[in-house]
C-alpha cells in the first residue's frame, strides 16, 4: 500500500492475531487510501468476527468507514457476554473441534457439526442457511463474506474450549437432553423397549435408558458417567442453572 497512514492499537485480546512488531501499542500502518477499516484490520489478521467496537479518533465508526490521515484507530474486542441476534443461538463446528461438539451437546446445546472436512465453502453457506454461529480456530474460513455469524476458538484445549464458548455467549444449558453423536434430542426410554441394543451385562445391570429421537442411539448411566457428571457439574456450577433435563448418559 502506499497511501494514508494512520495509527493502530490493537486490544490485549487480539494481539495474538497480530505480527509481534504491532503487539505493543500502537503502530503505523500505512494504507492504500480507498480501502475501508474493516479490510485494514482483516489486513493485519483479526478475523472481523473478533473485532468488537472500532474508534477512530475516540469516535465509534462502522467497517465501512474509510480511514484518512493522521487518525488514531483502536480496534477492541468482541464484548462478552455476545448476543447473536434474529434466531434461537445455534451453532455449526468445523471437522476439527469434534470434542467441543460432543461436550456441547452433553450440556444440551445446539451443535451441529461435520466429521467430515466438507470444504470451507460448504460450511460457509450452511451457517447461512440455518442461521448458525460458526465456531473454528481457522481465521481463513472465518474471513468468509457468507457465513452468517463466527467466532475464533481460542484455546486447542476442550475444557478451555467450554469455557470460552459459554462465556462467550452464555447458551442456556440443559444437560443430558441432547444425543452426543448426532445431536438430536433425548428421550426418556423404557427398558423393554430398547433391550435389543442391550449388552447382558448392562441389561442386568441398568434400568434408567434415555433414546436419541434423531439417530436412535440408547443412553444410560455406563462407566463413564462420573465423568460426564464432572463436565456438567463444572460448567452448571460457572455458568449457571441448568435449563432442565434428566441424566442419561
């Protein structure tokens, strides 16, 4: 580029997005004088899903604004709690965040996602269509002009993963009501009626089952339990009360 420049600071939160020489406070940067602020900022590695408030000169602007001469940006952080507006808070993961789907689901939110890599594209356009928060730590597919809303995942641990969604968005939980392989709902099953996919052991062993509506998959209080009750407990007792539901698992 080779026109204006202006002056960026970039938040604490976002510096990781950034080369280390613009880590520190504010730095040069020099534009190409048609350019809006949003490509700038997407130009320096923050994906726009991260950017919260943009102030130029200590005013509020939009993406749209142009930047001119001499001015002073400050580019902050998303402001959490995030409310997604205009549908119920829903969201989509890409192939790599299988673990968070799955704890997601335990807690009884709504998590779509592809164990398959579809394509950045394909994943683009289903957060359009059905109106879902994407959730992935690629900053590439989250530059696209068309998913309908995104978020960077900051951490590559799941516990931290949890964390960082909850408390980014703050969805109402309601454990054990949702299928972890497909996520589907849960149903309340009687033992009779899922025997058939019972192993002996658990037969004589178990009678509380739940089913999932979706993918059929039967549910119950197996070895792993204690586990899952820890998951739970942990983000219930940081998050808050439960939605609702009943433990099968």
């Amino acid at each position: 580029m080779n026109g204006p420049e202006i002056d960026v600071e970039v938040a604490p939160e976002l510096r990781l997005f950034v080369a280390h020489g613009r880590r520190r406070g504010s730095t040069a940067v020099v534009t190409d004088g048609s350019s809006t602020l949003g490509h700038v900022v997407e130009s320096l590695g923050i994906p726009l899903t991260e950017a919260g408030t943009l102030l130029v000169d200590g005013r509020t602007v939009p993406v749209s604004h142009v930047p001119g001469p001499g001015e002073h940006v400050e580019v902050r952080a998303v402001e959490r709690p995030q409310r997604v507006p205009g549908a119920p808070l829903r969201f989509l993961l890409d192939v790599h965040l299988g673990t968070l789907a799955r704890r997601l689901r335990l807690l009884g939110v709504d998590a779509a996602y592809e164990s398959e890599d579809i394509g950045d594209p394909a994943l683009a356009a289903l957060s359009a269509r059905e109106r879902r928060v994407l959730l992935s730590r690629d900053r590439g597919l989250l530059r696209r002009r068309e998913i309908w809303a995104g978020a960077y995942v900051y951490s590559d641990r799941p516990k931290e993963q949890v964390r960082d969604v909850l408390g980014r968005f703050t969805p109402v939980l309601a454990p054990w009501t949702r299928c972890t392989a497909c996520n589907g709902r849960l149903a309340e099953a009687d033992k009779e009626t899922v025997r058939a996919h019972l192993e002996r052991g658990t037969q004589a062993t178990y009678d509380v089952f739940a089913r999932c509506t979706a993918c059929g998959r039967v549910y119950w209080r197996g070895a792993h339990h204690a586990h899952l009750e820890a998951v739970v407990a942990d983000a219930v007792r940081e998050f808050g009360e439960p939605g609702g539901g009943s433990p099968a698992g």
